[in-house]
C-alpha cells in the first residue's frame, strides 16, 4: 500500500474512534439523574453530541479530498513511469 | 468502592443514593460511570486527531506531486484538528466535563455519608436515652417499635392486596399505582411506590444495609449500651462495640453460671491422605474460591483455616491464609467459629479464630519476612484484619481481603492495604454499624446484586443469599479488570504476594477445638511442648 493509501487508512480508523466517542458520550448522556447540575451537564453532552456529529462529517469530508489526491498521485506517478 | 472517592465498577450499576437539596436524586456510581465514559470518548477523540495528523503528514509528502488535491486535504484537516470546535478542542471539553461529573459524584457521596451520620447519631442519642429510662422502659419500647412496624407492614401489604378489587380504594389504588406518579420524587410518589405498585411487597422493601441496617443495629447497640449504670445518654459515640462486649459477658458469665466449664483452643495439623493440592490462586476470587472450601458442608472439618505456602521460581516464599465464617449458632462450644467468636471479635476483646489463626502461621513455619495474604469470609474477614493488626511487626501481613466482613469498627495498620468486598443486599456487613472507614489503604467494594447476573438478582431477592460465599465469589471475579486505581493498587499488592500463578503451591489445614481448660491429652501436650 503506497504512503497515500495508508494515510486513507488512517482516516478510516479515525472514523472509527470518532464514532467510539461519540457512542461512549451518546452513553454518558443517559445517566439517571435530576436537577439543576443534571440539566446542565444535559446540556454539555447534547452540545458534544452535536460537535461529534459534525466532526464524523468533516473526517467523511476529509476523506473524501483524500481520496481523490491518492488518486490523483497515482495517476501522476503512473504517468511519470509510462 | 470507596477510596477517598465514590467508584463502582463501570457496569455495575450499584448504591442508589439521594441527596442534594432540591429532591435531587442519582445513582452515584452512575455518575463515576459516566465520567469514565467520557474519559474514554476523549481518549478515543485523541487517537482520532493522531491519525488525522498522521494522513496530514501523507499528504504533505506528496504535495508536490499533486499540490491542487493536496491543498484541499491540508485546511480541512487542519480545522478537523485544531479548529474552535476540533478533535481537540472537543476533547478537551469532554475532559472538563469528566471532571466535574467526578467532582459532583464526590459531593454527593460525602452528602450521603454526611446524612448518614447524622441519622446515626440521632439514633444512638434515642437509644442511650431509651436505655437510660430502664430496663422496663427499654423493652416496652422495643416492643412497642416492633409491634407499630408488623401494623405497617400489615396495612401496607392489605393496601397492596385491595388494588384490583372493584372498589373505589382499589381503583384509586390503581390510579396511582400509573406509571408516571410512582416514578414522581415527592411524597406523593414514595406513597405510591410503598402502596400501589405491583406485587404485595414494595420494590427494594429490604433497607439497604449501607444505610438502614446499619442506622439500625447503632440505635439497638445504644439502647443496650444505655441500660449500663448511670447516664449514658450523649455519652456513648459508637455503641456497637460495648454492646457486643455486655453481650460477651453476660454470655460466657451464663456460661459458667450454668456449670459449662472454661475452655482452651487446641490447634492441630488436619491429617490427610491423598487430598488434592489447591492451585497457586492468582486473583482475589481464586483466594476465596479456597476460603469457600473450609467450610464443612464442602467436606473441611469444622473450625479449619487454610495456609498455602507459594515457593515462586525466583526464590521468594510468601502464604495465603484463608479464614471461613461462622458455622455454629451456639456459644462456647467446641467449633471455635461460633456466635461467641463473633461478639468477642466485635467487642474488642480476645478470640479463639484469630488465635487460631496466628497458632496456624506459627505451626506452618512463615518466616518474619515472607509476605502474607490474609482472606476471610464473614467472621472469617473479622479474624483477618485483627490477626493482620496483633500481627503487624511479627509476621509481613501484605494484604487483606474480607467478603461479607462487618469491619467498619476495626483499624488496621496503614502498612497494610485491605480490600472489603460487600454487597448492598448483605445485612451482615452492617453489624458494626457504621460505614468502613474511607482511608487510602482500605478500599471497600459494595456491590448491588440487584444490578448483576441473572444469579446475581435470583441471590439479592433472598435474605441470606446475599452473604453466601458463591455470590462474593461472583463479585471478586466482576472486579477483574475494572481499571479502577484503588482495585490496582491492591491487585499489584496482592500480586506481589500471589506471583503469576506459576509458583509451586503447598496447602496445609490447621483445625482449632475447643477442649474443657481442665481436660489435656498427650498428643496436646507434646504439640505444646
């Protein structure tokens, strides 16, 4: 595997731990617990819940825009042995 | 577990706990779970943004050959990392969170223990006055206590009971029975919850021992403290041990009273022809596993303890020594794990198993320098610490490990690190009447069995069961790997006594018999001499 495809790889397992986070939070989220503190501790989870919701979408983003340069270096080099 | 700060193991959800102003409720432990959680996703968060980091670096190394493509991988990364709402910003965020949900789980569990205490206080005052008044006063209200709690229990059970009768007390019983009010945290809930669930007992009718039994037994203790001459009450902190001492006395007092002559210990090797060796334990659940066979219904004789000797490939020897509980009701007789043992180990005064326990380490030949583990069951767990502290300077007490163990109202030296195992459901860990001390080199476990395995719940619906050696030996196995750093610390202390199971176990039995003081056979007095 070249060194772009590896570095494709790697964002594959970046995806993975992001969705590790966000399960790990979507977990800590259901604590049972009432209050004011519960409230805004509700809160917090919802907002990095949100925040890991986005952030998958950009590592997909990222991905993507990767994807396409290992490509695009492979052509180059195929072009450039040819 | 408790070290300074409430933990349970990750998924055991355990104490339920109420405390906060507010009507505020949570389950502590679930909290501390929570926060582990978070910790975790910010791990998973950072090995997130290395590999993003990484793929960056990829990039950049072939930039030049594609610098287009490459350019629109480099800022999207960038901002994915370190942007205002990156992996790392987030991580950190989820960090801070973790740390104040610990710190919250903390300031309810001191909020608990404070409540605790208080009540406990409040019943000690109430019992010493109540002894104070006199015997006669004392067992009218004894009496007068037990009879308004079998009228509650009655009309709770014959409330329960009229719920589906076509009457307008069962309808109304059945309206607010509805889900949404038995769940309500007022007292318009509570009632619900105590009249009109399910079933003719309540859920959770059984106080759980941390709280109720043990606010229990200290106002009991304080009443029999009370009825000593002269006013006790506002005098007396901790009732239970003068208690257990009164009953100590008047017992053996009886005794001798009734012609049963005084009694001696007599320690003797169990001879046994072709018995098979006991494995090297390598965790705390193999140790009980072994405290577990000294018990006579799993064929030991009565009144055994169990000493191991571990000679380890690198030279060292070190021991375990196992203590089983209580296996006879009576007082004074010739098993020496008897109720006797029990109120002399709780009031302080001096025993036969611990003395069983130090003649059988002596017998078995455990050097000054060689590490041991002590692990005991119930009384068991009582008679290890003790021998651990009259020990400590004779022997190298390495460790400790009690399950079931009422040993709130015994010390330990600090050199010697102690695990408590205890489960919420187990009324005898609340004998001592009061928490076990939140000290660094003891860490106590309470388990909820209720929250376990399908044995574990069968286990916490019954009375005993609870305390019964198969359920702690399910909890000791649940802690391994648990990650948490009190249970660590203690697994590496105790791993230095255990080794990696790899050492050449040698396992001897010792039987303690009380025989008449007046009574000596040869085979006694040479083992003496």
């Amino acid at each position: 595997m070249s060194d772009v495809w590896a570095a494709v790889a790697a964002l594959d397992v970046a995806r993975e731990c992001a969705a590790q986070a966000h399960r790990q939070v979507m977990s800590a989220s259901q604590v049972e617990w009432t209050g004011a503190a519960a409230r805004a501790y509700r809160d917090v989870a919802g907002e990095v819940l949100g925040r890991l919701a986005w952030l998958r979408g950009e590592i997909a983003e990222v991905r993507g825009a990767l994807v396409r340069h290992a490509v695009a270096v492979e052509q180059a080099r195929a072009t450039a042995v040819r | 577990m408790r070290d300074g700060t409430a933990m349970r193991s990750d998924d055991a959800p355990a104490l339920v706990v109420i405390g906060g102003a507010g009507g505020t409720t949570a389950r502590i432990e679930a909290l501390v779970a929570a926060a582990q959680r978070l910790v975790r996703a910010a791990d998973s968060l950072d090995r997130c943004g290395s590999q993003v980091v990484r793929a960056a670096g990829a990039v950049e190394a072939t930039a030049t050959v594609c610098p287009a493509t490459a350019s629109a991988v480099r800022w999207p990364a960038q901002t994915l990392v370190h942007g205002p709402a990156g992996l790392r910003a987030t991580g950190a965020l989820l960090t801070d969170a973790a740390e104040r949900l610990r710190s919250v789980a903390a300031g309810y569990a001191r909020a608990d223990a404070d409540a605790a205490a208080r009540l406990r206080a409040l019943a000690v005052l109430g019992g010493t006055a109540v002894g104070d008044a006199g015997p006669l006063a004392a067992a009218g209200a004894l009496l007068l206590g037990t009879a308004a709690l079998l009228s509650a229990g009655r009309t709770v059970v014959h409330l329960r009971s009229l719920r589906h009768t076509p009457t307008p007390v069962g309808l109304g019983l059945t309206l607010l029975g509805g889900s949404s009010l038995t769940r309500a945290e007022n007292p318009v809930g509570m009632v619900a919850r105590l009249v009109a669930g399910p079933g003719l007992l309540p859920d959770g009718w059984l106080p759980p021992a941390a709280d109720g039994g043990e606010i229990a037994v200290s106002g009991l203790a304080a009443v029999v403290t009370g009825l000593a001459p002269g006013l006790q009450t506002g005098t007396v902190a901790d009732p239970v041990g003068p208690a257990a001492r009164a009953a100590y006395v008047t017992g053996t007092v009886g005794a001798a009273a009734l012609g049963r002559p005084r009694h001696r210990l007599v320690v003797a090797p169990q001879v046994t022809v072709g018995a098979e060796q006991p494995p090297a334990p390598r965790t705390t659940a193999d140790v009980l596993r072994q405290v577990q066979d000294l018990y006579p219904e799993n064929g030991a004789a009565p009144g055994s303890v169990g000493v191991q000797r571990l000679d380890h490939p690198d030279g060292r020897r070190t021991w375990v020594v196992t203590v089983p509980g209580t296996q006879s009701a009576g007082l004074h007789g010739s098993n020496p794990m008897d109720m006797a043992t029990n109120l002399a180990l709780a009031s302080g005064t001096p025993d036969d198993v611990t003395h069983l326990v130090s003649e059988a380490m002596l017998r078995a030949g455990v050097g000054p320098e060689e590490p041991v583990l002590i692990a005991g069951h119930s009384q068991g767990g009582m008679a290890a610490v003790r021998a651990a502290s009259g020990l400590h300077g004779v022997f190298t007490v390495a460790g400790v490990v009690t399950a079931g163990s009422p040993v709130g109202g015994m010390s330990l030296p600090a050199e010697i690190p102690a695990l408590h195992l205890e489960h919420l459901q187990d009324q005898v860990v609340a004998l001592d009447g009061r928490p076990n001390p939140d000290v660094t080199h003891r860490t106590t476990v309470v388990r909820d069995l209720g929250a376990g395995s399908a044995a574990d719940r069968a286990a916490a619906r019954s009375l005993g069961a609870p305390h019964l050696m198969p359920a702690y030996i399910r909890t000791a196995e649940a802690l391994e790997g648990s990650g948490h750093r009190s249970l660590e610390e203690f697994d590496a202390a105790m791993g230095r006594v255990l080794g990696d199971g790899s050492a050449d176990a040698t396992h001897q039995r010792y039987v303690g018999v009380r025989v008449s003081a007046a009574s000596d056979c040869p085979s006694a007095r040479s083992a003496r001499s």
